[in-house]
C-alpha cells in the first residue's frame, strides 16, 4: 500500500499554448520621425534569438543593436540616416514567442527621416480561379538589387501600399494557403512584376498558377557607340549567351553584360552607323519556362558616351561603422565599370598603411571590395576610389572617392 500510494502522480502540463504572438504598439507610432531608437512591444514573451533572423531593415541599417526586456524588444541605431527618406521595418513569421508559436503574418511598419514620401502602388487582383477570391494575398516588394523593402497582405479585389520611396522596384505577390510562409511552385497563385515608380502609379496582378509564356527580348536600343541596353518581357532567373552581329554577319564582340530586373546592358567593342541583330540563347524564368533564343534588331550608334562616372552610394555610408572585422563594403556607381579600370586602396587612416584588398563582385555598376586581412578594431579605415577609375569608354572619375569607417567589433 505504501508503495501503490507513492507511486501516485499529480497531472502534469496544461493546454498547449498555440496563440500567435501580435503586436501591441510601436515607439515611434509608424509613420513617425525616425531617430536613433525604435521600441516594439508584444502581447506575449518572445524568443529572443528569433529576431536574429527575422528582422529587416530597408534601406539597411548595418549598425544597430538590439535589447529585449520583458515583452518590449528596442533597436538603437548607431549611424546616420538618410535624409528625407522612408525606413521599413519588417517582422518577418521567423520570429517567434517563447513556445515557438511564430507572429500570424509578415507585417512592416513604416518610419520617415525627414520628410514622408508618399507615392502609392495599387490595382486591380484578379484571379485565375474563382475560389481563390477573397483569400488573402502576400505582397513582398524588393528593391532592384533584390533586398526585401516590406511586406504587405492584400484581401479581396484590390490592393494598395501606401508610402513609398521613388525607386524601382520588383514585387511578388502569392497565396499562402498552407501558412507556411512560403511561396509552393504549382500549388499556390503567383504573380511576378517590376515598375519604376517615380510618381504614384497602378499595377493590376494576375494570381495564377501555371505561367507558361517565355521570356523574350522586347526592345534594345544603342545608347552609345559601346553600349546597349535591352529590356525583357519578365524577370529571367538565368540567361545563357548573347551575341550580337551586324547585318552582314560580322560578330560584335560583348565584353561586359549585367542583368537588372528585367534590363540587361551590354558593354560592346565599338559600333558602326549599322544594323544589328542581337540574341540570347537559354532564357530561363521563375517558373521553369524555357526559351532557347530570341532576339531582336537595332540600329547601331557611334556616339560616344563623354560622361564621367560618379559614385551613387555605398555601405557601408562614408563616416559611419561596421560591426565585423572583414566587412564586405559594397559601392555602386552611375555606369559600369570593368575590372580593368577599377582603381581602388584600402588604407588604415591613422598610419596610412594600405591594407591588401580583394573584389568580390566586379565588371559592374555595383562592386564589392573585402580586406585580404582582419581590420583593426577601434580604428578608422578609408576605402579610396581613385580618379583614374575608368567607365567603359575610358571616361575617370576625376576626383578620389573616399568612403571612411570604424570597425567596432564589441568583444567580451
């Protein structure tokens, strides 16, 4: 009997907690200035490991840290932002609660530096069934180098995101009917697009599942005696050669080609006032749809391009900090450069000791520059575009680019 009663238990656990996560308010309110901190409060304890993973920034935001007491999680920007310039946060359903219970949907709150810009994006959804009407719609929107700018949902007939930047932009739309978090190829509606918004403007989606047109040249135009630019029907995911000869079949050599959404820029040897014809063989779109070759005509140009390049932007932003010892520094110019013609030092600013510095991506309008070797912490570094750096058509820089940063690694 003393045995049987000692080996009686209490019951144990309860019902599993199942309720997703939400949030209750934003420091700033969306919509507001943004400054140096920004505070999330959530209706329950969250993982704080999650937000590792599933927090976004555009434009990005290199450094910044992150604190979580109670249920409030805060961020702290630690570098300049840009002027007059809308901010996106989004909380992707990679964050989680303390059960694992993931927030219902993505969701993104925008915050203004400056003044708010306001262009607007909507249109029409329609839907290749029926049944699919009525049922909600993820909207992501990427920046034209592919980085996540917010994510949206959308019900019903109709959409509209308010509050964006003028740029160009890439925008996927899809039907999440399994709440994975996902797009599934072939089970779910899709639409893909591109517009260049530079005022409010419409763009209707078509949800569909089985898209089966190919991707083909619409347009290509000679902008001078050495450049090409092509405009496609929708964005390839791959493309296999481009060859362009003139009418009486002497081959243009290409020397350089860069695929952006849906433009593709050639770099050519010189041209004549002649016609040409060029193709691209094996292009390939999202949905696996293949088109062995197309081409298109143009009239060649023998303009020359006198134009110098400038520095559009960098990142890191010149005075600003990096959190890594071996930061990848990416900088993007107004034309495309060739490896040849980049010219460029990694110097420590204290000693102006030049430190050995390797591309990582070249032959573009966007370079990426990493040190050969650990920067050292708590001291300031310069990368330095030199006036020579030359554009296809031998056009300098003219003047040294110099972007400065701090590597500020924290250590325990």
């Amino acid at each position: 009997m003393m045995m049987s009663c000692g080996s009686k238990k209490n019951p144990t656990g309860g019902p599993v907690d199942t309720v997703k996560p939400e949030v209750l308010a934003t420091l700033p309110q969306e919509f507001g200035q943004l400054t140096d901190r920004i505070e999330i409060t959530f209706s329950k304890a969250m993982d704080k490991s999650s937000f590792t993973e599933g927090l976004y920034f555009y434009p990005p935001i290199s450094a910044r840290k992150i604190s979580y007491s109670g249920r409030t999680l805060s961020i702290r920007i630690e570098e300049k932002l840009k002027d007059d310039t809308n901010y996106y946060l989004t909380l992707s359903t990679r964050i989680k609660d303390t059960r694992g219970n993931p927030i219902a949907q993505s969701r993104s709150f925008v915050f203004s530096s400056g003044r708010l810009s306001d262009l607007r994006l909507g249109g029409k959804i329609d839907y290749e069934e029926s049944a699919d009407q009525g049922k909600p719609v993820t909207i992501d929107i990427f920046s034209a180098d592919s980085l996540l700018v917010l994510s949206h949902t959308a019900n019903g007939a109709s959409y509209g995101i308010e509050t964006l930047n003028p740029a160009v932009y890439l925008l996927k739309a899809y039907q999440d009917k399994d709440a994975n978090g996902r797009y599934d190829l072939g089970r779910e509606a899709w639409f893909e697009g591109r517009v260049d918004l530079k005022r409010s403007a419409n763009l209707d989606l078509m949800m569909s599942y089985n898209d089966t047109t190919l991707t083909v040249i619409k347009d290509a135009r000679a902008i001078s005696d050495r450049k090409v630019e092509l405009t496609l029907s929708k964005v390839p995911v791959s493309i296999g050669a481009v060859s362009v000869r003139a009418g009486n079949g002497i081959r243009l050599p290409v020397l350089i080609s860069e695929l952006e959404g849906i433009r593709l820029t050639l770099i050519t040897q010189a041209q004549d006032s002649l016609d040409y014809r060029v193709e691209i063989s094996d292009l390939k779109d999202v949905r696996g749809n293949r088109n062995p070759k197309s081409g298109v005509g143009f009239k060649g140009s023998i303009i020359k391009d006198t134009e110098a390049p400038i520095v559009l932007s960098s990142t890191p932003r010149n005075g600003t900090s990096v959190s890594n010892l071996l930061p990848t520094i990416t900088v993007n110019f107004s034309e495309i450069i060739p490896l040849g013609n980049m010219k460029a030092r990694l110097l420590a600013s204290d000693q102006n000791k030049e430190i050995p510095l390797q591309i990582l991506k070249s032959d573009s309008r966007s370079y990426s520059f990493q040190p050969s070797q650990p920067l050292s912490n708590y001291r300031s570094h310069s990368l330095v575009i030199l006036a020579d750096t030359r554009d296809s058509t031998g056009n300098p820089l003219g003047k040294d680019h110099v972007i400065s940063f701090l590597p500020l690694l924290k250590t325990r």
